[in-house]
C-alpha cells in the first residue's frame, strides 16, 4: 500500500523550481500529442522532463495537477482576453485571442484535439463562470445559461481551428468568432422577457 502524503506540493518563484515546472509542463504536453492523461504515467512525464519523482512531488500532487496548471493557465489568459472582446465593442481583442492561440498552437492543438478534452471543456466552464461572475455584457441573459453557451462556442471554435491546416488563416477565425459569439452574447441589447 502506498504511503500517504505527508506535504503540500510546493510551487514557488525560485527560477530552479520554475524550470522544473516548465520541463515538466512540457514532458507531459508531448505525452498528451499521442495518449489520454489517464494512459500516461508519472514515470514518463518525470523520464521525459529529466526529473525524478521526488521533485514532482514537489511541485504537484498528482499527473491531474500539473495538467490542471497547464490548462489553468492557458484557459483564463484566453478568456480573459475574451471577456474583453465582450466588454469593449468594436475592438480587436478576438484578433488578440486568436493571435495568442496562433503563437502557442501546438500547446493549444494538444490541449483541444489530445487526450484532455473533457478536462479542458471543464476547465473553460469553470473559469468562464468564475469571469461571468465578476462581469457580464448582457444583464438580461442569464449567467447560468451565458456561460455554457459562450463557453462552448469558444471551445468549439478552437477545437475546430486546431483540427484544420496550420496555415488556415487567423482571419478567418476571427470572423467566425464575430459572427458566433460576439454579434450574439457580446453586443449589450435590450431584450424585453415579457
């Protein structure tokens, strides 16, 4: 039987400890190219990131942690950049969301198309709400029925961009997320529930 833990994982500014996390980030980001999260083990996310277990460990406390970093990361700086989509109209903040997926497209392409899926679509949820609760476009809609219905839009958008060619234009995805989720959520309107 396993010994239970005894620490917290540790996830401090020392820049040892940041390249530890970067290595492991991106031992387990190839890993997700091929295999679901659930067929990799910690010995080869650890083999791959030249660490030993004791020092991921020390940083996470489980293979479902250091994802839930990566994907934390990744999710609320995009939607963040998406909220100001909504809350600022005429601006260019979808071309910035999609520019920042275009830069980092092979983390995102794994994290939308790999192994992690139904992990990624929860987190998109999870964080949109969390940004929903602070701020919305349009009073009128509902919250609980806003943020399943932007969020999904969003993630569908990125899944299917990430399935297409790398050379598919940026533009064009800009235009979709326009016509889907901007004209539709994002532009205050009056709507009259009666």
């Amino acid at each position: 039987m396993a010994r239970q833990r005894t620490t917290q994982p540790i996830k401090t500014d020392d820049p040892r400890a940041q390249r530890s996390i970067k290595a492991l980030q991106k031992s387990m980001l190839a890993l997700l190219e091929h295999r679901s999260i659930d067929q990799i083990s910690l010995k080869e996310i650890t083999d791959g990131a030249g660490l030993s277990h004791v020092t991921f460990f020390r940083r996470f406390a489980s293979k479902e942690d250091l994802f839930q970093h990566i994907a934390t990361q990744e999710v609320r700086n995009l939607l963040l950049l998406g909220r100001n989509a909504l809350d600022d109209q005429g601006s260019d903040s979808p071309q910035r969301m999609c520019d920042y997926v275009q830069v980092r497209r092979k983390i995102w392409k794994t994290l939308l198309t790999g192994g992690a899926v139904s992990i990624m679509r929860e987190e998109f949820m999870r964080i949109s709400a969390e940004i929903a609760s602070v701020r919305r476009a349009n009073p009128w809609l509902p919250v609980d029925l806003a943020v399943p219905f932007t969020t999904s839009g969003i993630f569908e958008i990125l899944a299917w961009w990430m399935r297409q060619p790398e050379d598919y234009p940026v533009k064009h995805v800009v235009k979709l997320f326009d016509a889907l989720i901007i004209e539709n959520v994002g532009r205050p309107r009056s709507v009259s529930m009666e």
